[in-house]
C-alpha cells in the first residue's frame, strides 16, 4: 500500500514528464528546423505517447497514473476517488505541469520557445471556439475510456498492456487534433507552458473540453461496463 505523499510524487513526476516531453519536443521541432530537420507532427505525437506510456507503465501503480485532471475527474464520477483526495491529486499534477514549463524556458533559447509559444495548445484561427471543445472533450472521452478499460476495469484483461494502451491513445488523438486544436486532452498540460509562456488564448477550452470529455467518459463507462457501484 502507498502512502498519500507518495501517490502525490507519482502524480507530479507523471504529469512532469507529459509535459516536460510533450511541450519540450515541439519546441525542439522548432529548433530542429533552423537547420532543415525537424521531428514532424508524427515525431511530436510519438514523444507524448512513449513518454506517457513510459510513467504509466513505471508509476501508474503507485497513483493510478492519471497524470491529467482530466482522468482524475473522471475517477471522481465514478466514485473511484474522494473529492479531498482528487483536489490533492489536480495540485501535484499542476505543479508538475508548471515546474516542467519553466524547465524548458531554461533549457531552450528564449527565441526558439517563444516561436512557439513553448509547446503551449493552439486552436486553429478560422476554427470556432465550441468546435474546439468538442474536440478537445472527444479526444479526452478517448483517452479516459481507454484508462478506465485498460487499467481501472477490474475485469479487464490487459493492465499489463495497460501503459501502451494509453499511450498510443495520446499518440493518435495528437495525431488527429494536433492541428485543429493542439490536442492538449489534459489541463495541466495546457496551463504549465501557457503560464510560462504567458500564452493565454483560449485557455478556457482546454479545461471545459478535456474536463467535459474525463467527466463523461468516467460516468459512462463506470455505469454501462462497469456496472453501477463496482469498485476497482
């Protein structure tokens, strides 16, 4: 059994990672490009997922390895964690987000981060506001269902492949919503580098969205296949 304080680090050194790699490798794309390279949307998509199937895998078990407010959410609907214990949850995972962010303003020159606005989501200009929503909630849906099915489901059949499952769900929705909305599908992830690059535009979509989608993907899952009050 782990204590509070150590389900908090994993959350912080989770959510760290995701953001300290997700963000880190656009600005390095940015980087890359000043000499004719660069890692590619692909590139960028692969570096999220590894690096969250890496922390799921590793220290998913110490916390449940949520790693985003937006899974953490999703738990709390479902009854699978307490509203005192989720708040603890969302602080380590937002304090992980902003020490990764501020991280990279050191590693990288300022020039090439603020280029791109340090990694931070991005809605494209002639996309509305609520279709950005829609996507970011729909994304998340994907994402959180695959963390109920894959590592919460006590008659799931696959948590040993629990840290793929979720990380090639980052991978693939960044895939597809990387270009419309940067696919942030985790509030912390959006507010780290918006803090530290102070980029703030449309901020509001990535926690109504993502926090839309857990919220729904948690509550559907746990009523319809999990069943009503089973416990993980």
């Amino acid at each position: 059994m782990y204590t509070y304080t150590q389900k908090l680090a994993a959350e912080f050194f989770g959510t760290f990672t995701w953001v300290f790699i997700g963000a880190g490798s656009i600005c390095a794309d940015q980087m890359l490009k000043a000499g004719g390279a660069g890692l590619g949307p692909v590139g960028i998509a692969l570096a999220s997922g590894l690096a969250v199937a890496a922390m799921v895998t590793a220290i998913g078990h110490i916390s449940g390895g949520h790693f985003n407010p937006a899974v953490t959410i999703g738990f709390w609907v479902s009854r699978k964690i307490g509203t005192l214990e989720g708040l603890a949850y969302w602080v380590a995972q937002l304090l992980g987000a902003i020490a990764a962010a501020y991280l990279l303003t050191f590693l990288f020159p300022e020039e090439v981060w603020r280029a791109v606005r340090l990694g931070t989501p991005a809605m494209v200009s002639d996309l509305p506001v609520i279709n950005g929503i829609v996507i970011e909630a729909v994304l998340t849906f994907f994402l959180v269902a695959v963390v109920f099915g894959s590592a919460a489901d006590p008659k799931g059949g696959a948590k040993n492949l629990a840290g793929f499952a979720i990380g090639l769900t980052v991978a693939a929705d960044i895939l597809m919503g990387g270009p419309l909305t940067g696919a942030a599908m985790n509030p912390a992830r959006a507010l780290g580098p918006a803090l530290a690059a102070k980029a703030w535009a449309h901020h509001g979509l990535y926690w109504v969205g993502p926090l839309l989608g857990g919220a729904l993907a948690g509550w559907l899952y746990s009523l319809l296949l999990m069943g009503k009050g089973e416990e993980s």
